[in-house]
C-alpha cells in the first residue's frame, strides 16, 4: 500500500532530478555554440530560456543574454524554480517526504547531490569553472540515477518515479525541438551550410546525443534525421518514443499491480501508439511544430490523468 | 554537595553494576578509546546524517552528542523501576479515566477542583470517552532521577506525545557496532525490539467493531517538524504508514488514508499532533495538521488515537506536585516511586516560602517545557534572580519550585579521560491489554562539568543505558 | 400541547465541492419538559458518517460531502409532547460537571459591560435576581436581525444594544456566571403564537438553581419556556449547541436557506 501523497512525491522526486539534469545539459549545448560563434550567442542563449521555459522570467530580472546571466539564472537562481539548484533542492524535500520509500543509498545519493550542488552555486560561478560545474551537476544526477537502479525494489515505489523521470524527459525533449524546429525544416535547410550545423548539433547535444547520432546515422547531420532520432528512436534514450514506451509500460505495471487498467494507461498507449505508426515524413507533413505542440499538451494532460488515477491530491 | 557517582560512589568503590564493564575498561588502550570516541562521531554522524537531514536548514540540522560510556543499570534496580513506573502509570490511566467522567477524586478534595477547571489541557470534549481497554495515555515517557544509592524521585510524566525513543535505539546500535565484544561479554537486555513492542501495543487497543489485524499509521505534522526524524523511523520500523493531516479524511464512518488505490480504513493512529491541531472542527479552526471531524469518528468508537486527546491534564507540572495523593487514591497504595518535593506557587504559604529562597530552588513554569522559562537558583546571578522575582509576584500560579537536587553522575569520556557529569533517565513505557517497559530508555547527560541541565537544546549529550540481565 | 416541527436546511453551492463536513445537533432528548413522539432526518446530498453523544449528551451526526451535489438538504422533522414546568428542565445529569458551566467560553468572555449589568442585579432569593437578570437585558438589546451574526461576543451584543436570541442567551448566561449560577445555552425551537412559519430557530438559557436544577430564561422575549418551547441541544455557548456546524474544503461559495415550521 502506498499514500498518494508519497507517490506523488516520488513522481516529483524524479521529475525535479530530471529537471536538474535538463538544465546542465541545455547550457552546456549553448556554451558550445557561444564559445565557437560568439555572433549568434545571445540568440542561442534566448533559445536555451525557451526550451528551458525560463524565458519571460529570465526577461523580467536580466536584460543582456549573456552566459555569465543565463548560466546565473538557470543554475544557482533560487527565484527561478527550474534552476539546479532550486530543483535540486525541490527534489530532496520530495525524497526527504518520501524517505521510508527509499533505500538508504538512493536517499543518501539525493541528498548529497543536494548538497554538492549548495555548496558549488553558492556564489556566482566564475566562467572558467563553468564547464566543470556542468560535469559536477550531471555526475551528482549520474551517481543518482545509478543509486536507484541498482538498489530499489521493482515496485510501485519504483513505477511513480519512473513516470516522473519520463514525463520530464518527454517534456524537455519535445521542447527543445520546439524551439528550434524551424532550423529542420526542409524548406529553409541549406544542407551543409555551416550555420545549420552548428544549429543542429546544438540540439543533439542538448539531449546528449551528437555522438550516438554517429552511430545511428551517416556522420552528415540531416534534419529530418535528427527530428526522427529524438521523436522516433526508440533505443535513444532521451526521445519522444523511448520516453513513453517506458511511460505506458510502468503504468501497465502499476494496472496489473492494483487490477485496474486507468484511464493514464490508456493515454499512454495511445500516444505511444501514435509514435510508433508515425514515419517522419507524415510528422513534417503535418507539421512538425504542430505536432510537437500537440505533443507537449498530451503529455501535460497524461501528468494530470495519473494525478487523479493514482490519489496524488 | 557530592553528587552520588553511579559508577565509582566516593565512599563506597566501584559498583557492581559496573564491574565487568570496568574489568574490560581497565584492559583497554586509551588510544583505542580516544579513537573509538571518534569511530563514534563517524557511525553516529553515518547514522546521525538521519537526524541531521530531516532539521529545517542544514545550519540548524545538529547532531545530539553522544558518550560512549554507558549507563549501566543491575536488574534489580530496574525491578524496582518498573514496579514504580507501572503503578504510576496505572494510576495516571485511571486519573485521567475518573477526571473525564465521575471525577471522583476532586469530589473526594484529594485534588483542587479549580486546578483542572482553569486549565487548558482539559478537553471537556473528552468528556464520557472510554477508549478500548480503558487506556487514555498508551506512550508515556517518565523521567527519573537519582540521587542516592536507592532514592530514586520522578522528574515528570510525559503522557502526551513523549519523544526521543528513536535515539535510545540509535545509540544501542552505534555501540553494538563499535564494541560487539562488550555486548559477548556483558549480557545487556535487548531494547531493539520496541517498534515491534509499540505495534504490538497499539493492535491491542484497536477499536471494539474491528475484526483481524488493525491498520496502524504514525500521524506526524510533517517534514519541517523537528521529531519527523523519529515519527519516520517509527513507521519504518513498525512497517506502517506515516501519514500527515492532508492524507486524511472521514469516509464511511471511519478516518481513512488516501491511498494511490483509494481511500483505505485507519484503526489506530499512533498522533504526533497536539491536542490543539488534531480537528479543525472541533479545535483550532485553522489547523492544516489534522484532520477535521477525526473527534466525531473517535467517539463513535470507530478509531483509537494514541495518546488519547486530553491526557496533557495528568502530566500537567501542576498536577505533578498531586502525584502521590493521585496514586494512593486509585491504587490504594503509598508510591514506591517518589515525587521530587514541590511548592506550588499558587498557594501563599509556598510563595512565600520561595520568594524567600530562591538561591536555594529551582522555578519552573507550569506549561513550559525544554527547561526554557525556569530558573535554576543557585546557579542564577542575584539581578536574574531578583527579575525572576518580580515575574513570580506577578504570576504566582504560573510556576512551581523545588529543591536542587543533586542529581547522580556517570562518567563520560573527555579528553582527560573519564569524567563525571550529571544524568537523568527517560525509559519508555507502553500501555495497552498490558505494561510494556522496554529494559533501557534515554539517559540524558549534561555535558558541562558541574551543570545539572541535560535537555539536548540546552547542551545536553545522550548515553547508551544498559539493562544487566543479572 | 403536542407541537409537529418541521426544520429544512438547504445548502446551494456555486461548484462542486472537493470535501466537506456538516456536524448536526438536531435530534431533540426527551425530558422533564418533553417527550419525543417521532423524529427524523431526511438527507439528500450528504452522506451521514457517525452519530456519537456529545460530552453534553446531544445526539450529534457527522455529515459527509463530496463531487457534485450543488445543493444538499436536512430536514428534520417530528412531534414532540410538551409541558409547561414553569421553565424548569431538571436536575443536572451527564458526566459533564456542573462546574464546567461555570466557567466563561470565548463568546461569552465578559467586559466591563456585561460586568457592569451583572453588578446591576438587585438583591434577592437565586429566581428573582435571576429573573431581574433577564428583563434587564430584554430592556437593553432590542430584538434586530442582521446587527449581530454568529461570532458575535456577548460583550460586543451589549456594547451594541441589538442582537437576536443567540445574543440574548449569550448575555444571559454569561452575567448569571459573574452571579455565581452555572449556566448554559439551549437551541431548540419556539412556536410562536401567531404564526407557523418561524423566523428562524430559537435559543435561550439556563441557569441552575440549588434545589430546583436547571431553569430556563428566554431573555429575547423575557419570559421562562413554557409549552411551546422544544429544546435540541445544549452547550457552554452557541458554538457548542449549535444544530449545523461545517466545514467546506476548496472554493465553493455557500448559499443558506431555512425554512421552520412549529405548529400544534
């Protein structure tokens, strides 16, 4: 038996480990592009607001998109609930409610990212140390993830944090594309232009996946490409597909567990169903920006089914 | 004065109670133990990281310091403990059984009718509540000390919601694992075995209508609280669930948890809720701790709440200083356990008496707590004493006093080697179809040479408390 | 006489509610001065959880809501046989001691007003002081509605010299306090004379008089209950006699409407 309550802290737990992570790999993509094309940089960094849905508040507080600022306000800024550290610490008062859940080395793992992370973003973070803050923040999330896995019981427990992990990841995913797709587009793709380049290996590595794209795909970037590996692969674990493959697998789990199919489930096969019949040519046809937005409104809709599924309130 | 030294009395020689212990002492190399004191602050800071993570800031997360010297106590002294302790405990049930309904012995003047009448821990929503097996306070945490070979006085009784049996257990599992060879050597009575004690306890007192084994769950007012820690490992350890108010609600009849499957029936709730927050429809109407209509659903008869509401009327400080007429009304006998000596500043022979000697008491206030509010006379400058004074003149029935009593030491480890320092003892008590006492309890040591303070937030450590099983 | 009640209370509300609970003090005891014939509570909307007597004996149920019900309604109903006992309900009963009666409630805590008006009190035997007591404040609250609602302190009723029957009878036993008389306050309901439809329902007080127990004092119309008085509920104050006590979780806007009729 498990409260909502703590599976809803479990579920936020994991979403705000995710968030942690999303915010170091998305600044570490735009500091690859403001390190090697400083023209474009305050354009890039308006990019890394958006798909970090920071990008009004940002506005509000700073005027100049810089690194300096950017970085500022998306890592250490406890204004701004999304930076690592604020989510960080969101997600160790959510394991802190949910502690008797937890093994001792998963907590242990939350809390000491904590506290790595308070003491690293304690002051403003000169810009030499930023690449090394950005390793640091996805080491701490590694060693987390690592924890969980290797230690917790495949359980309900289980389950609700891998939703919380999924939902995020397929947020973030799908925004990232969102902010740029017009850069995939077909019509305006000068192929082998350097400027898209650089555009398009902004988005892999944000996901963190310039490298595996290799290996997948001839070593020539092409959008349609990239746009089918991040919202089709199944195998890369940081798409669309991947995300809810495991989405409507651990809410089959939690509905064979209870012997119930709810109403989540349902959402989630359905989506996942739709990714998987889908080819990528049909998603430009339609319209990869519509698709995506459609995308994002499910996904935020599934969040809201399995609250009220599974008593989160 | 010389205190009475538990472990080397200055007349008397070492004490029985210690000789092995001592034995084994003897043959250790200080360097060890000078180590071992600082294996200690690892395990317990590894284990304390517990304690530490679950305070408000990380700034004001402290660690309770910890001795590595136990407290050692031979079975017969304990014998004679727990008979004390368990008629004390009866006689509290059956006070606060009488006081919510006959209130036969303020009919009878044993106790002022206005001292329940004015104060505020009397519910007169209690009122003809019977709970199952008649047990109104389930937990109780009496504090005892010592100040001679065989005068043993109780400090006060903790008949709300008594706290610090988490670091009882925490400290016998630090010392089992920095010296297992002690414990081969010297057989101490198990205390592991309280979460199983405490769920045990309370599926006794499940309500009449229940069939099978009860759902328990641990009640706590959240994470920010200082004593989740303990509310978290209790559940842990007693496998039930830890519930906060907003979890909660009257369904079918009965106080009922929200679970991700539905709202699932409770049976006991072990609360550590005051009184006050526990039912925002029946108490302080702003209250997001509790759980509103949860007094409707207990007087049906439909959920047991432990400590029951109310019980804050016995261990009142100014009930306190009844205890001996409370005890011999109900059990028809003298104490075995006594009362510290007590002036009630309410009465003007006992003002007084303690405005005249207030070098020589101590002065606590009636509802304070955590030794905040009290002066401690021979101990307090003349400017304190003469402000504490004037508050007492301007509030005599605020405050009680009584003597300073020298409470018995044990030695701790500094770096000097051993040293004594004053100590008290909380054992845990567990009330339901029957008595439970575990064989140990929380003895807290003041850790400053000659002080007789021992509360944790006033510098006070914790000891490991040995139970001979002679 | 044998009166026939009928008490309808309706609750509309603007949303769906996510939780909410209604405790009801609506079940009348047979007594000295009445004897209960028949008597039920119809509910629609809300779910009855527990019925308990209360620490003052007042058969109390604990409603439930939740979802959609807009509206919920609780009609209470029956025939009561009643007495004139010359306002006398009897000798004190119940675990709860008479000193608890005492002993001031936040509503009736008493300034200087209500110590002032106590004071006024003329000498005399314990019923002529006490029934001095009573015209005293029918003379200083005038009867006016919508001056005084719910939280309104018996001092404060004084201090503004209007009020309804709730501030009378919190008056009422808060002065017979400073007196010395244990006292209390009683909801229940009146049929008036020249009328079926009632306002509203009725409360009044007690005071307990060696030798005689409880007698009742309706300071807003100045007389002891006589046979067209039903009584429900007791308690310290309003708050603790109260028949509907709530409380709404969410947003929902509440909308209250009674309807009482008391008739031979």
């Amino acid at each position: 038996m498990l409260l909502g309550r703590t599976a809803n802290g479990l579920y936020w737990m994991n979403r705000y480990i995710e968030r942690t992570e999303n915010m170091a790999r998305l600044i570490d993509a735009g500091l690859r592009i403001a390190l090697t094309r400083s023209q474009d940089a305050s354009e890039e960094w308006k990019s890394v607001l958006l798909s970090a849905g920071a990008a009004s508040s940002f506005a509000g507080k700073h005027s100049d998109y810089t690194a300096e600022n950017v970085a500022d306000f998306l890592l250490r800024d406890m204004s701004n609930p999304s930076s690592a550290v604020a989510a960080m610490e969101t997600a160790r008062n959510n394991a802190r409610m949910v502690r008797t859940a937890l093994t001792r080395e998963t907590w242990e793992s939350i809390n000491e990212a904590w506290m790595a992370l308070k003491r690293m973003l304690a002051s403003p973070i000169d810009q030499r140390e930023l690449p090394g803050v950005l390793d640091a923040i996805k080491r701490e999330t590694a060693l987390i993830r690592g924890s969980f896995y290797g230690t917790m019981l495949r359980n309900e427990i289980f389950d609700f944090a891998q939703l919380g992990t999924y939902m995020e990841r397929a947020d973030n995913t799908a925004r990232i594309l969102d902010v740029k797709y017009y850069v995939l587009l077909p019509s305006v793709s000068w192929v082998g232009s350097s400027l898209d380049n650089y555009q398009w290996e902004s988005i892999l590595r944000s996901v963190a996946a310039h490298r595996s794209y290799r290996w997948v795909y001839e070593a020539e970037y092409k959008p349609t490409n990239i746009a089918e590996y991040l919202i089709l692969n199944a195998r890369m674990p940081r798409s669309l597909s991947f995300s809810y493959r495991f989405l409507a697998e651990h809410l089959k789990f939690l509905g064979e567990d209870y012997g119930a199919r709810h109403p989540a489930q349902e959402i989630a096969e359905r989506i996942y169903a739709r990714l998987r019949g889908t080819e990528i040519k049909d998603i430009f046809e339609t319209g990869l920006h519509e698709f995506l937005a459609d995308f994002i409104r499910d996904n935020n809709r599934l969040g809201d089914q399995v609250a009220q599924d599974f008593g989160f309130y | 004065m010389v205190a009475f030294d538990e472990m080397l009395p200055a007349e008397a020689g070492l004490r029985r109670p210690y000789e092995a212990y001592d034995g084994w002492l003897k043959n250790q190399d200080p360097a060890r133990l000078t180590e071992k004191m600082r294996d200690a602050e690892r395990v317990f800071r590894k284990t304390g990281i517990t304690f530490a993570v679950y305070g408000e800031q990380e700034a004001s997360e402290r660690l309770i310091p910890f001795d590595i010297v136990p407290r050692i106590i031979s079975g017969n002294e304990w014998r004679r403990l727990t008979q004390g302790i368990e008629q004390r405990v009866q006689a509290l049930n059956a006070f606060l059984d009488d006081i919510y309904h006959r209130q036969e012995i303020l009919r009878a003047g044993r106790v002022p009718r206005e001292l329940i009448a004015t104060n505020e821990a009397f519910l007169p929503e209690m009122i003809g509540v019977r709970p199952p097996a008649g047990v109104y306070t389930h937990i109780i945490g009496v504090d005892i000390v010592r100040i001679a070979e065989n005068e043993f006085y109780v400090l006060e009784d903790n008949a709300r919601t008594p706290s610090g049996v988490s670091y009882m257990l925490e400290n016998r599992e630090t010392m089992l694992q920095l010296f297992p060879e002690l414990f081969q050597r010297i057989k101490v009575h198990p205390v592991e075995n309280y979460p199983q004690l405490l769920r045990q306890s309370l599926a006794a007192v499940k309500p009449n209508g229940v069939n099978g084994a009860p759902t328990i769950a641990v009640l706590t007012p959240g994470s920010f609280n200082s004593a989740y820690f303990e509310h978290a490992f209790l559940a842990d350890q007693m496998g039930v669930q830890l519930v906060e108010g907003q979890d909660l609600r009257v369904v079918d009849g009965h106080v009922a948890m929200r679970t991700t499957e539905g709202y699932k029936q409770i049976d006991v709730l072990y609360r550590r809720v005051d009184d006050a927050y526990l039912d925002p429809l029946t108490f302080k109407p702003d209250s997001a701790l509790g759980v509103p209509g949860i007094m409707d659903v207990y007087r049906a008869g439909n959920i047991t709440i432990a400590n029951a509401p109310g019980t804050g009327i016995a261990d009142d400080k100014a009930i306190y200083s009844y205890m001996p007429e409370i005890i011999e009304f109900y059990t028809g006998r003298k104490p075995i356990l006594g009362n510290i000596p007590t002036w009630r500043c309410s009465e003007a022979n006992s003002l007084k008496y303690v405005q005249e000697h207030l070098a020589e008491l101590v002065v606590k206030e009636v509802h304070g707590s955590g030794g905040y509010g009290m002066l401690v006379g021979p101990a307090a400058t003349r400017k304190e004493r003469e402000e504490f004074s004037k508050k007492l003149a301007a509030r005599p029935s605020n405050y009680i006093a009584q003597p300073t009593l020298s409470l018995s030491t044990c030695p701790i480890l500094t770096e000097k080697g051993l040293a004594p320092r004053h100590v008290d003892l909380r054992p845990f008590v567990l009330v339901s179809d029957r008595i439970r006492i575990v064989p140990g309890g929380l003895t807290r040591v003041a850790l400053k040479e000659g002080s007789l303070v021992v509360n944790s937030s006033q510098g006070g450590g914790t000891k490991d408390t040995w139970v001979l099983d002679d | 006489m044998r009166l026939k009640v009928s008490h309808r209370t309706e609750y509309s509300y603007d949303e769906p509610i996510r939780y909410g609970l209604q405790r009801l003090r609506l079940w009348p005891a047979s007594g000295p001065a009445q004897t209960m014939l028949t008597w039920a509570l119809h509910i629609e909307g809300a779910r009855e959880e527990v019925r308990f007597l209360d620490q003052f004996g007042n058969d109390t149920r604990l409603l439930s809501i939740d979802g959609d019900p807009h509206t919920i309604s609780v009609v209470a109903e029956g025939e009561i046989e009643t007495n004139d006992t010359a306002g006398v309900s009897g000798p004190h009963r119940g675990f709860a001691p008479l000193w608890l009666f005492e002993h001031q409630t936040p509503l009736t805590a008493p300034g200087t007003a209500i110590r002032d008006l106590a004071a006024s009190v003329g000498d005399g035997g314990d019923l002529q002081r006490l029934h001095g007591l009573m015209a005293l404040i029918q003379q200083r609250i005038a009867y006016v509605t919508g001056t005084t609602d719910s939280r309104t302190t018996a001092e404060e009723a004084l201090v503004k010299g209007t009020g309804v029957c709730q501030d009378h009878s919190h008056v009422f036993a808060a002065s017979a306090r400073l007196l010395g008389f244990p006292a209390r306050y009683v909801s229940g309901y009146l049929m008036m004379n020249d009328r079926v439809d009632q306002v509203a329902t009725h409360a009044w007080a007690e005071a307990y008089v060696s030798d005689l127990g409880w007698v009742g004092f309706d300071a807003a119309n100045g007389m002891s209950p006589d046979e067209r008085y039903v009584r429900v509920a007791v308690g310290r104050d309003y708050r603790e006699a109260m028949p509907i006590a709530g409380i709404l979780i969410g947003h929902a806007q509440e909308r209250l409407a009674v309807h009482i009729t008391v008739e031979q």
